[in-house]
C-alpha cells in the first residue's frame, strides 16, 4: 500500500502523538506535557505519513520569531515532532517529509528553519549546521565560591509563587532576547513550557519554585527557577539545586540569583544544563576547574532563504566577499552570491546579498553556512575541518570576523 503523507487534524492528534512517542522510545509522557503540546500543535503545519490507518512519520513546526546578530528578530521554522516508525526506516519518509517542509518553509517566507536533534548527524544531510551550542555544569559548593560584583548585597531576592510570578519574568526574558542569538521571542502558550512540573518527572527533587531579583525600586530585574532534591549521608545533608533557568537584566542581580542557589540549607551541590556556552557563571566562581562542565550541541539551523537570511543580521565588519554555496537539497540557494555589509548595518541597510558571476572567493556548503550564521561558529574554524575553502587569500579572514558575534548564541528551552 502506497504511504499518504498529509497535513493534521485535530482528530488525528492523538494517534499521531503516540507514534511519536514511540519513536521516542516508547514511554508515554505525563498527562500535563501532552496537554500541552496539543495546545502549542500548528495543525497545517504538522505533517503525518500514514500506511493505512496507522502513522508511521510525522513532523512538525512552530512559527518562530529568533533572535539573530544585531539584535533583529527573524522569522523561523520550529521545527519539532520528527520520527519514524521502526517498522518504516530506510523507506525515505524522513527524506520526504524534510523535502515537504522545507518547501513549506519557504513558500511562508520564513528564511530560516531551527531544531533540536536527537541524533546531530541526521540532520546534516538536509543542510542543517550545529549553530549553537550549550553547557551542563555540576557544581560542589563545598569546594566553589562566587565572587560577585559590587552591588550584588544590594539586590532584593523574593521567593515567589511560579505561576504568579510568570508575567514579570517573561517580561525579563523578553528583554533578554534581542541582546543573545537563538532566542525565540515566546509566543503566547510557549511561557507555560517552563512550568511544567509532573510529579513523575521530579526524581525525588520538590516542586518547582522561583526566586525573583528585584532592584531598589521594587522591578523584577531576574529570576531563577529551580528545584531542590534532598539528600543524606552518615555525616549529614547532601542535597542538590537542580538548576531550570537563571536569567537577569544586569551583572547585580545575575551574581545574586547565583549566589542564593549556591547557598541554599541542607544543599552541597548545584547543578544546571542548557546554560549558555559563554555563560557570565564561568567568571563568578573562583575556581573555573572545580566545575565539572560539558558542552554539546544545542540548536541546528538552516539557511531556508539565503539573501533573506544574509540581509537580516547585522554584521560586525565590512565585508565584501563572493560565496559560492552549495546546497543540494534546497537549490535555490546553491550558485555564487556578492554579500557586501558595512560593519554593525543590519535590517537591509547597508547589507546587500545577490546573485554575481564573478569568481568565487570563500566556498561552503549550506550546512556550514548555517553553523556560522548565529556567530558561534566562526567560519575560521570549519576552515581548518576542511569544510570552507579560501579562495582568494584574505577572504577566509575577512568573512570570518565579519560573522562573528559579540555573545555565544543560545537556545533557552527545547520545542
């Protein structure tokens, strides 16, 4: 029987829920993460591969607005809900569907598609470069000290009610957002993603609390949300700090919110994931190597609309360079294009991108494009992978810097 691959129902919501969570291994998520996910689901922007009456591919999207260099924000593809069946692989669904959604993704205009991988390396194929990465830290507090700037002992700290305390940190995070590459601008709904708080997820640890910062004149400047997972030994308390998010508007408030979760009764150990690669933490604690870090791979970006992409972000130096780019699976972008931009212009003023003849200086494929785009990637170091060719000396330099960013771009929370 030949395979149907249409966009979703709503009465087809559940079946194709539970395929996916079967793809995902199987283990059925709690009744309010479902809930929710029903809620945020872009039904004519889902896709569902069906054999008959049962789905055996899906995937999705979210209608986006990121954070790029320069402070705009750019509409992007979401793109999440990505599986196959076991019974389904190596049949070219997941080809299919990526070719369907791209597709999609440009007749909407977007420029750019964003995701998070379960498998990095599968991704690659279809143009998508590792554009951001993230930091877990794991903290003894027995052996780390802060050093915190001046002002800190000023910073009022409140421990809050999460849920009532959510429309004054939303309003911190939206602040942050044009500051730091790959933040999504939240959409209505996406707030309540950080709230969820089943019991079955906890391991042990409480219920979800906040702390929030405030300044001398009473405005949330930060907030912290964390649990706390209790713990003992022969010789006393060993409980831990599970670390959800830690953001602030100013170093103050930022080092205050740390200094509380270092400090917390009956705890010896903080730990955090998802923070951001350049993470301010790094430079509060005294000792760097008593923090047992690891990085990975956090965000995966594609360059949907490459002029519409290169024109939207700001650069940080004159550039004036030829690329020729190579992109198989969406052609359109694939040939020669002049990028010219004076240093800081964004928004298309002074950024121009189009299609030249003239000889290429600086050869790349989309997926590497898509690395540097945020500009935690420089496109120096692909070079020296052997994935960006120099081909006029001086060029690789030159687009490098220009791509740079000022921050490592960051991806706040999963979608």
């Amino acid at each position: 029987m030949a395979l149907d691959t249409r966009v979703l129902t709503a009465d087809e919501w559940d079946v194709w829920y539970d395929h996916l969570e079967l793809a995902f291994g199987g283990v059925p998520e709690p009744p309010e993460e479902r809930a929710l996910y029903r809620s945020l689901t872009e039904y004519d922007r889902s896709l569902g591969v069906w054999d008959g009456g049962t789905c055996v591919g899906s995937a999705g999207a979210f209608s986006f607005r990121l954070s790029v260099p320069g402070g705009a924000v750019v509409p992007a593809a979401g793109v999440t809900m990505v599986g196959v069946a076991p019974t389904h692989r190596r049949r070219g669904v997941l080809t299919s569907l990526m070719r369907r959604q791209l597709d999609d993704v440009r007749a909407a205009g977007e420029p750019l598609a964003v995701l998070t991988a379960s498998e990095p390396e599968i991704y690659g194929r279809f143009g998508y470069g590792t554009a951001a990465y993230e930091l877990s830290v794991d903290i003894d507090t027995t052996r780390v000290r802060l050093r915190v700037p001046p002002g800190t002992d000023a910073v009022r700290l409140r421990l809050v009610d999460p849920l009532k305390a959510l429309t004054e940190c939303e309003r911190v995070y939206a602040a942050l957002v044009p500051g730091r590459p790959g933040m999504p601008a939240r959409r209505p709904g996406w707030e309540m993603q950080a709230l969820l708080d089943p019991e079955s997820r906890r391991s042990g640890a409480s219920p979800l609390k906040c702390v929030v910062a405030e300044d001398a004149a009473g405005q949330v400047v930060g907030y912290a949300r964390y649990r706390v997972r209790p713990d003992w030994e022969p010789t006393g308390s060993d409980g831990t700090v599970l670390v959800g998010e830690v953001d602030a508007l100013d170093p103050a408030a930022y080092a205050a919110l740390w200094r509380y979760l270092f400090e917390i009764d009956l705890t010896w150990h903080v730990r955090a994931s998802g923070r951001p690669a350049d993470d301010p933490l790094l430079h509060l604690v005294n000792d760097v190597r008593r923090i047992r870090a690891v990085q990975r791979d956090a965000l995966h970006l594609r360059v949907v609309d490459l002029p519409g992409a290169l024109r939207a972000r700001r650069y940080g130096a004159p550039v004036d360079v030829v690329l020729e780019v190579e992109d198989a699976f969406c052609p359109w972008n694939a040939g020669r294009w002049r990028l010219t931009a004076q240093g800081d212009a964004g928004d298309g003023a002074g950024v121009r991108c189009v299609r030249t003849e003239d000889p290429a200086e600086l050869a790349l494929s989309a997926r590497e494009l898509g690395s540097a785009y945020l500009g935690g990637v420089t496109l120096t170091s692909l070079a020296a992978a052997g994935q960006v060719k120099e081909l006029r000396p001086g060029a690789l330099r030159e687009t490098s810097r220009a791509f740079a960013g000022d921050v490592a771009p960051w991806r706040p929370h999963n979608f």
